[in-house]
C-alpha cells in the first residue's frame, strides 16, 4: 500500500468523515481529488477517473463547466447574498421560481409554488413540516403520520432520516422518529416470492398497503413518499403498474404523494422528472443536485396549488408563515441554477438521455450476463449490477466478503469511480453530457473490475 500523502494525513486529523468506515479511511486514507475535467477527476498525484456516479448523483454537467463558474462569478460580484423572508426576495430567485414552475410536470404544480432550501435532506423535512401545516390548516390535524418504503433514502436530518428505510441511518441515531409508517420496497429480484410475476409482486405490495391504512386508519395518515427510482437503496427499478396501482390507492384515501426527485429530476430517468416517466402525478416534488449540477447547494420542493392556497391561508391567522432558512433562494445557488437549466436546454439533455440510453442499457445488460452478476438494471442514465454468490438461487455474498466493495477498489485502480451499496450494489449513474466513447471507456473498466472481482473471489473463496 502507498504510503499516506501529507494532504490525507491531515485530512484524517482533523476531518469527520460523512458517510465513510471512519476506521478504514483512517487506515488507508481517502482519495484526495483535486481537480476535473468534464466527466473525469483528478487526484493529488494526477491520476485520472471516469466519474461513474457523477460525485453523488448530482455533477450532470460534468466538473468544471466554465459557464456555471461565470454564472457564480458574475452574481457574487452584482449580489452575493440576500435573503427571502418579511417580503423580501432577491431578483434571482424569484426568476428562477418563475423558471421552474413553468417546468413542472402537472397542471397542479405549475399553478403551485415553489420552496427553497440548501439540500434533498432539508427539502424533505420541509415537506414533513408542511404535510402538518396543510393538514392542520384544512381541520384534519390526527392526519399526519407519512408511509415510506423499506430501502427509500430521504436524506438525514431527524425528519428525513427517519422517511428513510435503510437500517444504517436508524442505529445509534434513536431514529425513526414517531410517525413514520414503513411499506415494502419493490424490487422484484429481492423481495418478490420465487415464481411470482411482476404483476402479482405489484398486486401483494398493493395489498399491502390498502392493510396498512386500513390498520392506523386513513384519516391519520398524510403522506406517502417515494423515489420513482430508489437510488442509494440500490437504483431499484419499479415494475411497471407500481406507481399507477399506489396512487390509486393513496387518491382513494385522500394521501399525498411526495415525489422525491432529488436524483431523478432534471433529466436521469430519461424526462425531465421521474414523475413523468413513471405516471406520477405529486402533491410535492423534491429537487436538488442536479438542479445546479451539484456546483452549489440548493434544493426546490414544487408545492401543488391548493395545498399552498391552504397554508398561506392558515399563515395569515398566525401572522407569519415560520419556516425558512437563512439561505432559502440564495442569490448564488439561483444564478447557477438558472445556468444549469439554460444549458440543459440548449443543449437538449433530456433527448440526450433518452438517445443515450439503450447504449447505457446495453453496456449493463452486458455485465449482466457475467456468473458474479445475479441482476442487472437502468433506466435513462442511472444503472447497477447486483453481485450473486449464487445466480440461481440469488444468494448474496455475506456482508463481511466485501466482495462489492473489491469491485469499486478495482475499478477505482482501473480508473473509474463507482459506488457499492448494501447487498453489494454497484451503482453507476455517470454525467448526462457524457459522450458515447466516454460510455464505452467506462464499461471497458467496469469490465475490467468485475473480472479482476472474478478472479480475486474464485481465489479466495473457492
Ligand atoms: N433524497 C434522495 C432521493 C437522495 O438521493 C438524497 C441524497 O442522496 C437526499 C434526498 C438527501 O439529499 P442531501 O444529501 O442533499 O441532503
């Protein structure tokens, strides 16, 4: 192993870690990136990597896309902060609110508003909060708890972290909160019954639901939230019908539907919002990410019309509506959000998607067929292989193999990040303006890796 350089030796000092075995980055340091290239980053010793899963979902744009420096150089110059509260608003934001509402995917949410705050996790907690607000202000106030799915990732906050169903975001942390009601996942490989169709896999997490809501009752539940794709859960696909039938059942009852599409939006699913892929037609939509390409913190939760009616009604007896945070709309994050969109525009992202993607597909399907791979999948630009220890009974490798986490070391050394999840995942979702000899170069290092991955396991575990 290399010897740690001084950069990672004062990074594991001083920095607490997100997301990261604090134990194993302290032994073997942290890839320290220091520069870009359009779709690749560069380390402190000047090596290279495809970035296979655009930073965390979010770099569409690439890495160094100079319009969005100017756009942030030009507004830090004229504006570099105002604020949104006591009738106050900077010119920015509210173009960008005029900007967004015309993109939105309803007649409902074009007619609605849209809130600001800095990030996927602070938008869905400003969405648990209005769920209360809305309820409490048309006279329903037992209406209130929220319905997630087993492996849904939301975010972290208390809120937020608490919507999601992944077990690692719950332990040591006291979490979920109250209030939280948890629903099936609808990954078909790993959760539908041997011999089930998809058909019958989506009719039992139907059921499913209508039992929950008949047991706590409807009149106490407000929300349900989902992601039309599921992607740090493990970019889990749903069959087609899933969302037609769910929403169905959540109209009957009177249940809003959060559509969090902080990785979706903006393009990856192959439409501008996963919504428009999968049918869904959301009380909230949830943005973040790609919403600036990931260049400066900033999410938008789009507010259907009459719930926004409904609470600036009930703020008006209050005097105020409180909530907002000190950089809700900022000047900063708007001017390269307005960027973003102009190029996604111009340069015609979403078709770029949906041309891009049956290369994309192909090139998954392709690791697919290899015995390590029990399942393989995408849509649009977002994609992952499963790992199998065995194909046909799709057993997983146990955990501590690590055999995910082999893979993503090996592509890392072939050049090419990508990221494993639970159950060993491997993740890819690279950046919309990638090219096709890019697309073609980084399934050369999946490849790559997933054979080394072959070799190593046959070797070690028999
Ligand atoms: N929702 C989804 C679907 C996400 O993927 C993420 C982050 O990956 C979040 C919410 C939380 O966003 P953030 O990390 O910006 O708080």
């Amino acid at each position: 192993m290399e010897p740690l350089t001084a950069l990672a030796r004062r990074d594991i000092s001083h920095h607490f870690h997100p997301y990261s075995n604090a134990q194993a980055v302290a032994r073997d340091g942290p890839l320290v990136i220091c520069g870009a290239d359009g779709i690749e980053v560069i380390d402190e010793h000047g090596k290279r990597y495809i970035e296979g899963m655009s930073g965390l979902w979010c770099a569409s744009l690439g890495f160094n896309e100079p319009r969005l420096a100017a756009a942030a150089e030009k507004q830090m110059r004229v504006l570099a902060y105002y604020h949104t509260f006591s009738g106050k608003v900077n010119n920015v934001v509210a173009e960008l609110s005029a900007v967004l509402t015309a993109l939105a995917p309803t007649p409902a949410l074009r007619a609605g508003k849209v809130l600001f705050a800095n990030s996927g996790s602070e938008a869905n907690d400003s969405v648990v909060k209005l769920v209360r607000y809305y309820h409490n202000a048309i006279g329903q106030p037992k209406k209130k708890k929220i319905i997630a799915r087993v492996k849904g990732y939301h975010g972290v906050t208390v809120a937020s972290a608490s919507l999601s169903g992944i077990p690692a975001m719950h332990t040591h942390f006291d979490l979920p909160m109250d209030g939280v009601l948890r629903v099936g996942c609808p990954h078909a490989y790993q959760f539908a019954k041997p011999g089930e169709s998809d058909i019958a896999f989506v009719d039992r997490l139907v059921i499913e639901l209508e039992a929950l809501i008949a047991l706590e009752g409807a009149e106490t539940i407000g929300a349900f939230i989902a992601e039309p794709v599921q992607g740090a859960g493990g970019v889990l696909i749903p069959p087609s019908g899933y969302f037609e039938k769910i929403q169905a059942v959540l109209r009957r009852h009177n249940i809003l539907f959060i559509a969090d599409e902080v990785i979706c939006g903006f393009g990856r699913t192959g439409m501008r919002f996963g919504s428009e892929t999968y049918g869904i037609e959301p009380d909230f939509l949830v943005t973040a990410k790609q919403i600036t390409s990931g260049y400066v913190p900033l999410s938008a939760v789009f507010v259907a019309q009459p719930i926004y009616e409904a609470c600036a009604a009930a703020s008006a007896g209050v005097g105020v509506f409180g909530h907002g945070y000190t950089y809700s709309g900022h000047p900063l994050a708007c001017a390269v959000a307005l960027e973003t969109l102009k190029i996604y525009e111009e340069r015609d992202l979403v078709g770029r998607v949906k041309a891009l993607a049956p290369i994309f597909a192909a090139g998954i399907a392709g690791l697919g067929a290899h015995p390590l791979v029990g399942h393989s999948r995408s849509v649009g630009l977002i994609g992952a292989i499963e790992l199998a220890r065995n194909r046909a009974t799709r057993n997983p490798f146990p955990p501590a193999n690590g055999v995910g986490a082999y893979l993503v070391q090996r592509a890392q050394a072939h050049g090419l990040i990508l990221r494993v999840m639970a159950g060993d995942v491997i993740a890819c979702c690279p950046p919309l303006i990638i090219t096709e000899a890019e697309l073609s170069a980084l399934f050369t290092r999946f490849e790559a890796a997933l054979a080394d991955t072959a070799s190593w396991v046959a070797q070690t575990y028999g």
